[in-house]
C-alpha cells in the first residue's frame, strides 16, 4: 500500500507496524524527522526501527548512529536498529553494486571530459558537489551553510 507522507497516515501506519523501515533521502542534505518522539508512545511494545537515513542524520528524532558491535538500543519500548554504513557490512557486494551502478559515469567522464559529461547527463550533473572551489549543489550548500552556485554558471 503506498500512502502520501502526512502526519495521519504516518501516525496510523506506526500505530499498526511491527517494523517500521526509514529509508529517507534529500541527496546532498539533511533527512527531514518523519518519525518524532512522541510517534513511539503510539507504537507497539517492541516494534521496530530500521534508520537506513541514518548516514544523513536519521529520518526518526530518537535515532541515533550505532555500530554492528552494538546495533540496537530500546527507547520507550521501541527497538532502534541504525547503523551508519549499512553497505559496510558485505563490502565486496556494495562494491561490486556501487561499481556497477556509477561505471557509465566514469565512461563519460573519461570519453569527453568533465565539463561536456556534465552537459550530456543531468544525472551526473546533479552529482557534482564542488567545482572549482564553488559549492554546486544547492542541497549540500544549505545543509553546510555555504554559498550556492549553481554548476552551469560555473562551467560554461
């Protein structure tokens, strides 16, 4: 069932979950708390909490990063389960699908150039961070209080 992010449905499906998956993405920014403290008192007895945003600061107010030596923590009977770099766990397979999924960037980069690539694929356009010492994503720009400019006024 898909439902739009409002604080009813989200109030609802926690009230009715055994297990609760935060896979929340701004790229380039802070995840924005979907999920707040006072959600968990709705929530069952030992319901759980899978944070994947938790490498972006975590999609639930009570999230906090934990490691695979001591993965969960119980906060007003809810478990948490959020360990920073999930994909670090099977490195070889996060490898091969990183791999993978970026090599075609890498080939048009090394086919035309940083700068034509750019122009060629709005995909890896959307991936520069920093170009020439400017801050070229507006996302990452807000999230670390830096100037934005945007990528097409800084490669002509």
């Amino acid at each position: 069932t898909t439902l739009y992010s409002t604080e009813a449905n989200i109030r609802k499906s926690l009230k009715e979950a055994d297990l609760v998956i935060g896979s929340v993405l701004i790229p380039g920014g802070k995840t924005p708390k979907l999920i707040r403290k006072e959600h968990l008192s709705i929530m069952k007895k030992g319901a759980v909490i899978v944070d994947i945003a938790i490498d972006q600061g975590g999609c639930c107010e009570t999230s906090r990063v934990t490691t695979h030596d001591d993965p969960v923590y119980i906060e007003e009977g809810v478990v948490h389960y959020c360990v920073g770099n999930m994909p670090g766990a099977v490195p070889r397979t996060s490898t091969i699908a990183l791999a993978n999924s970026t090599f075609r960037y890498g080939m048009l980069m090394a086919d035309n150039g940083l700068e034509q690539a750019v122009k060629m694929d709005k995909g890896l356009a959307d991936g520069v961070n920093i170009y020439c010492g400017k801050c070229t994503n507006k996302n990452v720009a807000d999230s670390l209080d830096l100037e934005y400019t945007p990528l097409f006024d800084v490669i002509k």
